[in-house]
C-alpha cells in the first residue's frame, strides 16, 4: 500500500459497485473464476492492496453465491436490494456506507486490469487538485477510477438508473477534470468474448 501524503489528512473511500445482474453474460459474472479467486475477488483485491482508506464493496446479484467466492480484508461489505433498477441504487448504497469522507473513489467490480498502482495514482492526484469530480484518462480514453469529492455527494445521491455518473459528468465539464495515467484502458466483463480477453490481458492466460 502507497503511504500516506506527509500531512494529509483526507479520507477517500473506494466504492467497488459488484452488483450488477449480469444480463448480457446469463450468469453472475462476479463469481467467474480469476487466478486464485473471482473476477469480483480479483478486482477488491486490487483495492484493498491501495492506498485508499477505507473500502465498501456493494453486491446484490447473486449476493450468497458472490460471497462464497470472496475473503474481504479490510472491505465493509453492503447489500444493495435495488441493484435492478441500475447501478445508480448501488452507488446510493455505497455512498451511504461511506459516510463522512472527503472523496469517493468509484471502481466496477468487472474491471481486474485496474490495479493497486493505477487506484494510487488517481487518489494522489485528487488530493493534489481536489476537483468536484474527475475521471481516469488511459491514453485518450477515459474510464474508472472515477472519484468525487464532497461537494458532489449531492449531485451523485440525486442520480437513477444505468450509465448515469456519464450523465453527471457530461453534465458538469466546468467541474470534472481528467487525470492521465499511462496504461490502456482496462476492459470490464459483458460478454463472454469479453471475459477471455481480460483472462488473456490481465492474466495472461487462456480459457480452458
């Protein structure tokens, strides 16, 4: 884990949104099999190994058989019931978990190729600038980690249904900065294909 910044006294909380129903994929894509773990296990690893400072992981499909899968080590662990509805009830519910904080740092739970490293660098950067809100710029192409600062909480509690922290975003391009980091943007898990390739990409390793 990163040390802390001499001085600093902020609190960022990664938000791992796990919830997701997996329609596109026709099975609950947190409990693929990873390297020694799940997809979902991969991926909370990655952010408890950061330097974040606390963590809340939000499940709801298949919340029992995604748990079996997962050995949180320092994560608080949150049920969002309304994760139908789109991944803005499951932000809520990480949110309200959070509690007081000074930023929220948001990272999906299909996105393993996002390391400890990578979660670092966004957080080093928000504590540098303190933006209203920013997203991570991977060579031109932006993608999670996105992280927000207090004075966003609002915005964010107001938000509903799919791809809607885009929306906010999209919405506030005076307020959002991006924050460059020198990879190629990660993958998630939609499909099937798309699974393979995090397997070869991030694993190096094929589907047997």
């Amino acid at each position: 884990m990163q040390e802390r910044l001499i001085g600093d006294p902020s609190v960022v909380v990664g938000i791992v949104l796990g919830a997701g129903a997996s329609k596109r994929l026709g099975r609950p894509k947190q409990t693929l099999p990873f390297g020694d773990t799940t997809l979902l296990g991969w991926t909370l690893r990655n952010v408890e190994a950061s330097a974040v400072d606390r963590v809340v992981l939000v499940i709801g499909g298949a919340a029992d058989d995604v748990l079996v899968g997962l050995a949180p080590a320092r994560a608080e662990v949150v049920r969002s019931d309304a994760y139908a509805t789109g991944c803005a009830s499951s932000l809520l519910a990480g949110l309200k978990a959070a509690g007081a904080c000074d930023a929220v740092m948001l990272l999906l739970g299909d996105m393993p190729g996002v390391d400890a490293a990578t979660i670092d660098e966004v957080r080093t950067d928000w504590i540098h600038r303190r933006s209203w809100g920013a997203v991570t710029n991977y060579q031109g192409a932006l993608g999670h980690p996105f992280i927000f600062g207090a004075e966003a909480f609002g915005a964010l509690r107001d938000l509903h249904g799919d791809k809607a922290v885009w929306k906010l975003l999209e919405e506030h391009p005076d307020f959002v900065r991006t924050i460059p980091v020198d990879r190629v943007l990660p993958l998630d898990v939609d499909t099937w294909d798309d699974y393979e390739a995090i397997l070869r990409n991030v694993l190096d390793r094929p589907l047997r």
